[in-house]
C-alpha cells in the first residue's frame, strides 16, 4: 500500500492536540484553532513538529469538521498545529456520538472506572449493540487512515480506551508495522471487567493484543489487564504482546514558565481577593468527572467546617471543576450536584466576609496556574484513576509549598504516596481528617514534603514518556 505521508512515527487518539470553534463574530464562518490540554496532549506533543510524524485524531463537533473539510491533503493547516502534520478524520457525526458517548464514555470508562452504581446499569440491549457496531465502524476508520499514512516498518502508538480495536485492525492490513497501544485510564479487575457481554470482553482485550505492546500507567494497571486476559481468554496474553509500564509526570519546565506570566499574576490577585487576605486554600482542578469525586471532596469539606469550627472564616474550598463530557445526561447531573453542594455549604457556613467554597466552572488555564501557585493543600480524591497530573502538577508550581491530600486509587499514589496524605476516597470522615491533618503540618514538615513530591513528579517527563515508548517498540 502506498503511503500517503510516508510516517515513520504515527500517534492515534480520539482528542488531538487542537479543536476548533466556528467564530460567532466571523461572518465567512471563521474558525478559531484551539491547543488541546491535558496529560495525553502534553505528553503526545514530544512528537514535536518531526516531518516524518503524523498525529491521526478525530474530529469531535462541527468547527473541527469544518476544518477538516477545507484541510488541504488531509492534513490540518500547520499554523494551527504549531507545526505538527495532523490529519484529522471526518467520522459520520452519528458513528462519532455511539462510539464516542455511547460506547467509549459511557460503557468503557464506567468499567475502567468502576462507576456503575444504579440497579438498571449498565444496559446491554439492542441499542449497546448498535453502538458497538458503531465503536467498530470508528476504530476500522483509523485502522485504515494509519494504514495509509504509515511508511514500510513504521512506528504506531494508538491511544486509549476509544481506540481498543485498532491494533488488530492495523495489524491485519499492515503486518509490516510496529504497533504499540497505551491506556491513559486505570484498567478494571476481572470480576469488574466481566459485567461486559463475553464475546465483547474478548474483542476488547483481543484488539488490544493484535499490538506488538500493551502499555500502561502504573503496574496496577497493567496487571489487571493481564488477569483479565487469563479470565477471559483460553491463552493469557500472548508471547507475542509484551506488557509496558510508563509513568507521566508532569512537565516542570512548561509549568513553571507559563505559571510566571503575567496573566496568571492577574488571576492570583483576583483569586486571593475572593479568598481573602491571610486564609487558607484547599484547592482543587478538575474535569467534572464522576470519577473525579468532587461531591464527596466537597462533603469531606463540610465535615471539616463542622467538626473543627476554628477552620471557619480561616480557610476556602477553591474549586475549579470544568465542565465535561456534557452530552451526557449522567455528567450533566453531576455538574448540577457539584453546584448544589457547593451553595449548600455556602449557606449554611458563609459570613458577610467569607465564603468557604470558591466554585469556578469555566475552563481557564491560567486561572488554574494561580490556583496552583496558592494552594496550601491540594485535594485529589478520585474514586480511581489512570494517574491524575493535578496531583504532580500542584506542588511543582506552588509558591509556598503544599501539602497533597491524595486518592490511594490514583495511579500517582505509587509514586507521590509517601509524601502525601493518603486516603481512601470514598471515606469522606477519613478525608475530613485528611484535610484537617494537612492545614495543620508543621510548615517545615510542609515544605519537606511538598519538594519530594515535586521531585517525584517531575521525574518522567512526558518527551521522557513518549520517547520510551517508541525505544520499548523497537526492542
Ligand atoms: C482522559 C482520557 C483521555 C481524554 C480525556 C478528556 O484523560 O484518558 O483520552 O481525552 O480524559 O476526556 P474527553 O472525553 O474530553 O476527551
């Protein structure tokens, strides 16, 4: 087959490094390129701006479908890309919607997650098949765009939960190429793993094996994928699929720039004037995410204000919890529930002077930098996950030192755990006492541990992440 770009690299993710918004003042319908956030972005931009490397994504609402359709060549315009060769494929919004909310964020990450708590859940009907069918018909749409942008012997790293069938895909049309998969999620025990109708339990995990390597956050992780094989399939993982693990850490030379410029000056002023002189800040950021256990965070917070009412008029709850995945009616209502907690607890604690919980709902980068730079404590508390950057991000950026409030279920647990205050996340008493124990360390003791967790997360940056992925390939 011949290539079309002739890649020697290639990198596959559903989210690429740029979206784009249809600008509502342009009257030519003038799109407006936006750079991606996040772990998968930041440690996938290592690819850089290498001739020989394309990022295959898929469009995910109509700017980017428009952009694709005026993309010369396939690939998306290189000012917006900042250089990098992106092709980003037009997927039939239909196909895109049962893939991507049905089957990809509302079956796999509920199972990765383990976040199934309703008796009629999860629901594997006619409609779930019709949506894998559709989940099926999206990963064959990259399997066959990798397919033709890949150079003979080339090096595919496929990413995440969205992209589980594509190895095997890839592999049957190109036996010729090096194909790694990644998975940015936690991955679910067997016991969990099974809720799934056997035969799609075994397409999943068969997809992933049709991969030269399966690679994960955490050791953790990566068992549970192996025990999962031995559950469900006769042969265990196969001697031809190794098995990688590869943390990411946050990327201390990006953050400590950008969290000195001056628009993150600008935000830390307005944000301590809503703190209030001489208080302290819990701070959170995060996508509001089930997983993300913002309502218990907030409720361990209220358990705090009660049990120790010297804290009162002395602390604030900031809360940056950015809106996401809002096609769903689930994560709509959580949005909903984090907004009414966080005004319940408003009214029945706040002063004329003070509010104890500072709730930002829209997304804003530089804000969350000053967050950052004031937190006297951090709180991650996710029932479970992949590996969590705020967690590492936090103490590399803050400008007293903090202390780390910590889910024992996120992957960073194994490597920020001992310096941080560990808790089980769906103990909210337990986390109350957390919080409580991390406002009162001795500052000394603070700043000790807030200098080992940076140097903990910063210790595999994410060009570190990516370039020991492909080295692992080529082995
Ligand atoms: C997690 C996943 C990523 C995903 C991100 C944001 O980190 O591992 O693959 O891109 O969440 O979710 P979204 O649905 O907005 O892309």
């Amino acid at each position: 087959m011949a290539s079309r770009h002739g890649a020697e690299v290639l990198v596959a993710s559903n989210r690429g490094p740029v979206s784009y918004e249809v600008r509502p003042d342009g009257a030519d319908g003038s799109l407006h390129a936006k750079r991606g956030g996040g772990g998968l972005v930041s440690g996938l931009s290592a690819i850089g701006s290498d001739a020989s490397a394309v990022w295959v994504c898929a469009a995910l609402g109509d700017g980017d479908r428009e952009a694709v359709r005026r993309a010369a060549g396939g690939l998306l315009p290189e000012e917006d890309t900042g250089g990098q060769r992106v092709r980003m494929l037009d997927i039939d919004a239909a196909v895109f919607a049962d893939a991507y909310n049905g089957i990809a964020n509302s079956v796999l990450w509920f199972v990765h997650h383990m976040l199934y708590q309703t008796p009629l859940e999860p629901v594997f009907d006619a409609g779930f098949r019709r949506q894998w069918a559709s989940y099926r018909a999206y990963n064959e749409a990259f399997a066959r765009a990798l397919a033709e942008e890949a150079a003979p012997g080339a090096a595919v790293l496929i990413q995440d939960y969205h992209l589980a069938l594509a190895p095997r895909m890839l592999r049957e049309l190109r036996p010729d190429l090096r194909i790694g998969h990644f998975s940015h999620t936690p991955w679910a025990p067997p016991d969990y793993f099974r809720l799934l109708p056997d035969d799609i339990a075994a397409e999943l995990l068969e997809g992933i094996l049709g991969a030269d390597r399966a690679a994960f956050l955490t050791r953790r992780w990566a068992d549970a994928f192996t025990d999962c094989c031995r559950a469900v399939l006769d042969s265990g993982v196969p001697s031809g699929t190794r098995i990688g693990v590869h943390g990411l850490g946050a990327d201390a030379d990006f953050l400590r720039e950008r969290a000195h410029r001056e628009d993150v000056g600008e935000r830390m002023a307005a944000l301590r004037a809503e703190i209030g002189e001489g208080r302290r800040a819990i701070v959170r950021v995060d996508r509001t995410e089930l997983s993300k256990n913002i309502v218990r965070g907030l409720l361990a917070y209220r358990e705090l204000l009660e049990d120790h009412p010297e804290w009162r008029e002395r602390v604030v709850h900031v809360a940056f919890a950015y809106p996401s995945r809002q096609d769903l009616a689930v994560y709509r209502d959580y949005t909903a529930e984090v907004q009414r907690v966080a005004d319940e607890i408003n009214s029945t604690f706040g002063t004329p002077g003070w509010t104890p919980v500072v709730l930002h709902v829209k997304d804003d980068f530089a804000r969350s930098l000053a967050a950052y730079r004031l937190a006297d404590v951090a709180l991650v508390n996710p029932i479970r996950d992949g590996m969590n950057l705020v967690a590492k991000e936090v103490p590399v950026v803050s400008d007293e030192g903090c202390a780390l409030v910590l889910s024992r279920e996120a992957g960073a647990y194994e490597e920020l755990g001992e310096s941080a205050i560990v808790v089980n996340p769906y103990d909210i008493g337990g986390t109350a006492r957390a919080l409580h124990e991390a406002l009162t360390l001795p500052p000394a003791e603070r700043a000790d541990r807030s200098k080992q967790l940076a140097a903990a997360a910063t210790a595999l940056p994410p060009t570190r992440w990516f370039l020991d992925q492909l080295t692992a390939l080529d082995d």
